[in-house]
C-alpha cells in the first residue's frame, strides 16, 4: 500500500520550542507518511536532527529592494511551484503560524490543508472577534 504523502511549510529549523515540536512531529509522521518540509530558510542547529528520510526543500522568496522586481520573482516562482504541486499531497500543513507564503503554498498543495496555531488567540487579541478574523 503506498503511504500518503503530508506537506508541512515552516519559517527553518532554529533553535525553539515551535521548532523542537515541528521536529519531534516530523520525526513520527515520516513512519507511517511519506512527509515533505518545505523552509523559507534551509537553516538552523535541528535540520541535523531531522531524519532522513524527509524529503526537504528550500521556498526562499526574493528580498530585491525594488517592489515590482521583488513581486514579480515571487509570483514566478509561486506560479510554478503550484503547476509542480497542485493538490498532489493528501494533507498540507502551515506550521509557522506567522508565514503568509506558507498559508498560500498549503492552500495549494492539498485539498485538505490547515494552520497550525501555537497559541491562544483568542487571549492574544484581547477576545475582539473582529480581529481573530481578520487575522
């Protein structure tokens, strides 16, 4: 029977307890999955900790200090990405909360996707539903 295959999208692999977790999850996913990590940033001391058998990738947006270069580059690059990726994963996870590229590359990568949340939002925002929504 051939595993099912999960994205997970996350900022890197520094050192932290959002990441020590994203580890310790992708470390027991891989034995029953077939997992992808894909990293705005393909850093940090826990990407040697990682097993090998997760398949990583780098997603490095443009930082050109020119705006309409900059936009261009990411929209090329998400372009692509997505004819490469379009729901071809049973389930996508953004797992850095705070990544907006991630948000839209789990969007694409999976029918089913979701938003990790590590915290309690609701207590963040002071309970205004109006901004937990927005957010």
């Amino acid at each position: 029977m051939k595993k099912k295959r999960i994205i997970v999208f996350s900022k890197n692999l520094k050192i932290g307890g959002m990441e020590k977790a994203l580890l310790l999850l992708l470390n027991q996913l891989v034995k029953d999955y077939q997992v992808k990590l894909v990293l705005e940033e393909n850093e940090g001391i826990l990407l040697k900790q990682l097993s090998q058998e997760i398949e990583l990738e780098e997603y490095k947006l443009s930082t050109s200090s020119n705006v309409m270069i900059r936009k261009m580059k990411n929209f090329i690059k998400r372009f692509f990405w997505q004819i490469r990726n379009y729901h071809k994963y049973d389930f996508s996870c953004n797992y850095a909360t705070y990544s907006i590229i991630g948000s839209k590359l789990a969007q694409i990568a999976s029918k089913n996707s979701s938003l990790y949340i590590h915290s309690n939002y609701y207590d963040v925002y002071h309970h205004n539903k109006k901004e937990i929504d927005f957010f």
